[in-house]
C-alpha cells in the first residue's frame, strides 16, 4: 500500500465550477501538508501549506486537513482556465531540512471556458 | 521564496551516454534536492546534497548512476550516467527555504528523453 494515494483524475469542470482534489495517508505521523500545482513543463509551484489538522484558505483556495480520518483536500472555487494543471499533494512528518517530503501521483484538472 | 534557474530545459539523448544538469539558485542554501518525476508516478527524492559534504543518496539511487555536485551554496548539478530509455523522465531540482516555516521550492524542470 502506497503512503499517500491521490484521486487520480483527470477531472475536467466547467468554468466556474467548485474543485475537491483529494489525497488519503496511511502515516498518522505526518504533520506538515502541502499542495504544489504543476503547469505543464514547468515545475511544481508551493500553493498551500499547512500544520496539523484545520482549514486554511488562500483567496480561491482552500486547504482542509483531517488527521483522524488521514484525509487532505483542496478546494478550489470559481475555478478558472488558468487552474488548470496537475495538482500534487505531499505531506512530511517534520520540516523540510530533516524530514523527506511523500507526494501523491498528482491529478490532472481541465477547467473548460 | 527563490529563484531556481535549471538548465537545460530538455533534451534528446543516446543511449550510452552521460547528461549534466545544472542548477542555480539567485540565494545561498544550505539543502539541494534532486527529484525524479517519471509519467503517471509521484516524485521522487534521488538524492539531498549538501554544501561541504557528500551527497546522500536515497534507496534505488547510487552515486555512479547520478553523481552530484555542490561546489558552493547557490548551485549544484546532477549528472545521469551511462543512460538508458528508462532514464526518460523530468528531474527537478529544489531547495528548501524559511518562509514562515521551511517550504520546499522546487525549479522548471528538465524533460530528458533517451533513444
């Protein structure tokens, strides 16, 4: 069984649409989780960041963790064109200098004008 | 967060052989990661290198296959040695930097593909 499994996609939405990108973990250790997006050709771009359980939210972003159930979403609202790209979750037990980042497979989102 | 210059930004190759990536950053940092990210798979870390010191190397990755250098603070390169097509795959360079708490950034990317 994989550490971390992510939805796999790909998911294609209207414009203006409302995003839910999933990722479940089996390590109750981890403690620090990240989504990075990934255009094509380019590399993966930090987008959200967060410590232990809780929500945070970044304009259209909105980063949920729930270590109980070992589940990480990312909401994406009023989703645009320019969201599209591949959407990889990682998660690490402790920072990044002595704790070695596990990332999901990623999942390709489509938004359609 | 940094600049993180990579070059090249892809390339063709024979099999056989050898390719160097570079990798700049426009800061000093103490940690440089190199990743693996092959089609349809998570990324993976090939190696932590640090400045002063020997790379370190993670399980499935040898230092003949993907030698590293760090000659200062803001660069590193990774080489992909005696290359097959099953070297095909984007490597990414990163660095890990304090920004309200350490983050991971990570540079463009280069997309090898070997015949």
């Amino acid at each position: 069984q994989k550490e971390v499994e992510q939805d796999p996609g790909p998911l294609s939405v209207p414009e203006g649409a409302i995003v839910s990108l999933n990722c479940t973990y089996s390590n109750s250790a981890f403690q620090y989780f990240m989504w990075y997006r990934q255009y094509s050709r380019k590399g993966p771009e930090l987008l959200m960041y967060t410590y232990s359980s809780g929500n945070k939210e970044d304009g259209r972003f909105t980063a949920q963790v729930d270590k109980s159930s070992k589940y990480i979403s990312l909401f994406i609202r009023d989703s645009q064109p320019s969201d599209s790209a591949t959407y990889l979750c990682a998660m690490s037990v402790g920072e990044t200098s002595g704790s070695r980042l596990t990332f999901g497979e990623g999942t390709q989102l489509t938004v359609n004008p | 967060s940094a600049v993180i210059s990579q070059k090249p930004s892809r390339d063709i190759c024979q099999r056989g052989t050898s390719l160097t990536i570079q990798c700049q950053v426009d800061s000093q940092v103490t940690m440089m990661f190199w990743y693996r990210q092959q089609p349809g798979q998570s990324l993976t870390l090939i190696a932590t290198a640090n400045q002063g010191s020997e790379a370190t190397y993670e399980s499935g990755f040898v230092i003949d296959k993907f030698p590293i250098s760090r000659p200062n603070l803001t660069f590193s390169t990774l080489t992909v040695s005696n290359m097959s097509p099953e070297d095909s795959s984007i490597y990414l360079c990163s660095v890990a930097l304090f920004v309200g708490a350490e983050k991971l950034f990570f540079g463009s990317g280069t997309q090898l593909s070997v015949l």
